[in-house]
C-alpha cells in the first residue's frame, strides 16, 4: 500500500517551545484555529504525495548520500493562507543551500512521478490549521525572530490517527 510521505528539517525541542510560546501569543490576541501539537512543527522541504513501496526503495537510493543543510534559519514573519486556513511562521530570506536542497528534492520527486510541486519552495513551519480569515490586525514581522537550527533531514511518514494527523520519522541524516 502506498505512503504519503515528504521530506522535513525536524524541530527542536528549544524551538518548539519557542514555537508554543508564539502560539500562545497568536492565541491571546485573538487567533481562533486549530494550534498544531508540538511534536508536529516540521518544516517540510518538499512533498512526495503517495509513494509505493518499490518507490521508497529507490528514492531512499537514490538520496542515500543526501548531505543535511548546516545552518540557521530565521523565522521573521506571519503568513496566513486563506484556502487551507493556515497560519504559519516564514522566513523573509531562504538560506541558499536549504533553497537548493529543497529543490532539488522536489525536482528528484516530480521527476520520478512523485509529487510535483507548482509553486517554489517558501519556508514555514504552520502553527494554525483552520484558522479563521477572521483574524485580529497581526504584525507581519516577527521581532524577534524565532531560529531554526538545520542540521538534520528526515523522511517523513504522514498518517491520520484517531486524534488527527501524525508522522513517523523513517528515516534521519544528520
Ligand atoms: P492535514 O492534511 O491532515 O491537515 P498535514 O497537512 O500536516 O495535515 P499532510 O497533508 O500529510 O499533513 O502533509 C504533510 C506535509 O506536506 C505538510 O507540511 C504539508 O503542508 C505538506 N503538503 C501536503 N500537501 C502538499 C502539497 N500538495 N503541496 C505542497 N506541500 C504539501
Ligand atoms: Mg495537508
């Protein structure tokens, strides 16, 4: 049976609860949504939709020798996309090498019959799911900005459970 799989830079524990504390600000004022748990903060760097088994075996061949970004990333600004009612942390810059990785994983991706993406990769790591277009006056800046460390990538297993949406690590490259 087929997987819904991407490829993500993990968040750390000290990001995360940097994460939850922003959350919790977005909340306070006014924020109505569904907040993301914790231990589901992720920033995905490419989509692969439904991958059979034979295709994970030569995608995880293929990136083998993926070599992990090795840098910070600032997350400085709010975006809210209507259509999917999401509110996220971005990035007003997207470091080269992590712009670079995340393309080309989506090309090997589109290019293998997987997922392809159609717009470019824009970092963010979501903290509202269903949030309502109804949202206070925000600033659009984050001051300060939240850091991401990058050091590791991993695979990702997207599956829905009885409390919603959950992913499991298959495989890590740090
Ligand atoms: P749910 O869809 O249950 O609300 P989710 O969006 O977190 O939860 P998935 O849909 O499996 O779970 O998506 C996993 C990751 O891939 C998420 O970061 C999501 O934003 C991203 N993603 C999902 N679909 C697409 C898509 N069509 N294009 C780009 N990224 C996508
Ligand atoms: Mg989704």
């Amino acid at each position: 049976m087929a997987q819904r799989l991407f490829f993500s830079v993990p968040v750390p524990r000290v990001t995360q609860l940097a994460l939850l504390r922003q959350q919790s600000a977005l909340a306070q004022a006014g924020v109505r949504g569904r907040p993301v748990p914790a231990a589901n903060f992720h920033l995905t760097l490419a989509f692969l939709g439904n991958v059979t088994a034979s295709q994970k075996a030569s995608l995880l061949e293929r990136w083998a020798e993926l070599v992990p970004p090795d840098l910070q990333l600032s997350l400085d600004t709010l975006h809210y996309w209507a259509k999917p009612g999401v509110l996220a942390l971005g990035a007003r810059r997207t470091p080269i090498a992590l712009g670079q990785l995340a393309s080309a994983l989506q090309q090997d991706a589109a290019h293998h019959g997987l997922h392809a993406s159609r717009q470019a990769f824009r970092p963010h790591i979501t903290l509202f799911r269903g949030a309502s277009a109804l949202l206070p006056e925000l600033p659009e800046q984050l001051e300060p900005p939240i850091i991401l460390p990058c050091h590791s990538v991993e695979l990702m297993l997207s599956e829905n459970g009885p409390g919603g949406v959950e992913y499991h690590r298959l495989k890590h490259w740090a």
